[in-house]
C-alpha cells in the first residue's frame, strides 16, 4: 500500500487518504476542526438569506454550523464520495453537494460567500482554485481561506508527511494570492496555535 500511495499522483493520494479516514474524521480531526470553523464563521458573519459555497466541505461540519445558525443556500463540494455520503446524510437533501475539483470548479458570480477551511494545502493547483472561487463569488462577495501555517520547518515536514499535501503557505504567502487574484479589503487572523483565517472580498 505504502509504494502504491507513493505512486499516486496528489489528486488520487487526496481521494485514497480521505476515503481512508472517512468514517471517523468527524470523531478526531473534526473534533478539533469543528472549534476553527465556529470561528471562521464568527469572523465572517454572514448574512441570512446569503449562497454559502464550502470548497472541500468534507463530511459538512462548516455547512452543518450554518444550517444551525440561520437560514442560507449552502453548497459543498469534495473529491471524496465517502465524505460526501456522510455530509449529505448529516444535511439532508436541502444542502447541494457535489464530488469536483476545486480546480475544476466553474460558477460565475454565484456565491456571497465561499469558504475552504483546511483543505487548501490539499489542492493540486492553488493558484488554479484561487481563481476559481474567485470567478464563482458575487461583486462584494467574500472568500475565506483557512489553513495550517506551523512555521518553515515545520511546514516543510508536514508536507512531506501528509498524503496529498501539495502546499503549505505561510500568513504571507496566502496575503500574496489573495492579492495576486484580486481580492481586495484583505483580514488576516491567527486561529489558535496553527490555523491561519484569511478574508478577502471581490
């Protein structure tokens, strides 16, 4: 399994590690996970009645907090099916989810809001994705990126470590491409001891 895992490209390590793990991220990574998007969600604020798009919405625990704390058109998407299977039976068939590609992602100016909370370090082309979302958001729409940041060194061996790991960005790294795609009114936050939220607004 190990030489094969190592074979893969990033896309197929993504789908093999998340399907993996599936049945019991909600109860360890989502545990922890779970704290960062309240917060995320805290930060944003927005507002009722808004489109939500979740980019790598996993097994729905950002879209599962919205649902509880308003009414909104919430969206998600993933590569793996057996997240989404959890996902969807946690929402229901109000919340659309659909198995793509962030990179593959292809609304126009749909979204107020679109969120992607520890996932980005896990897209194959981040500057591809980026772009994307950013097509995707209404005028004055938000983006909202939260993601791992432990420092260089420690940065660096996570990535070698994590299946499908394609990127780590640093506070500065993910300022630049907000700001390389156009986003504009840029918030940058640190999220407890490793998680960096970062807002921009088309």
């Amino acid at each position: 399994y190990f030489f094969t895992l190592l074979c893969m490209d990033i896309l197929k390590k993504n789908e093999w590690f998340f399907n993996a793990i599936a049945n019991f991220y909600d109860a360890t990574i989502g545990i922890w996970l779970y704290k960062i998007q309240i917060k995320a969600i805290k930060f944003t604020n927005p507002k009722e009645n808004s489109k939500i798009l979740d980019v790598g919405c996993g097994t729905g625990g950002l879209l599962e907090i919205l649902n509880s704390k308003g009414k909104f058109e919430l969206y998600g998407i993933d590569i793996s099916e057996k997240m989404l299977n959890i996902a969807q039976k946690k929402l229901g068939k109000g919340t659309h989810l659909k198995i793509i590609q962030a990179e593959n992602l292809n609304y126009r100016r749909k979204f107020d809001y679109i969120f992607s909370t520890e996932s980005f370090h896990h897209f194959t082309n981040q500057e591809k994705a980026i772009q994307n979302m950013f097509n995707a958001l209404k005028k004055k729409g938000k983006l909202v990126i939260v993601d791992l940041d432990f420092g260089k060194i420690f940065n660096y061996v996570f990535h070698m470590i994590e299946p499908g790991n394609s990127k780590m960005n640093s506070k500065r790294d993910l300022e630049k491409l907000f700001k390389q795609h156009n986003l504009k009114n840029i918030t940058q936050k640190r999220i407890g001891s490793f998680a960096i939220f970062t807002r921009g607004e088309k």
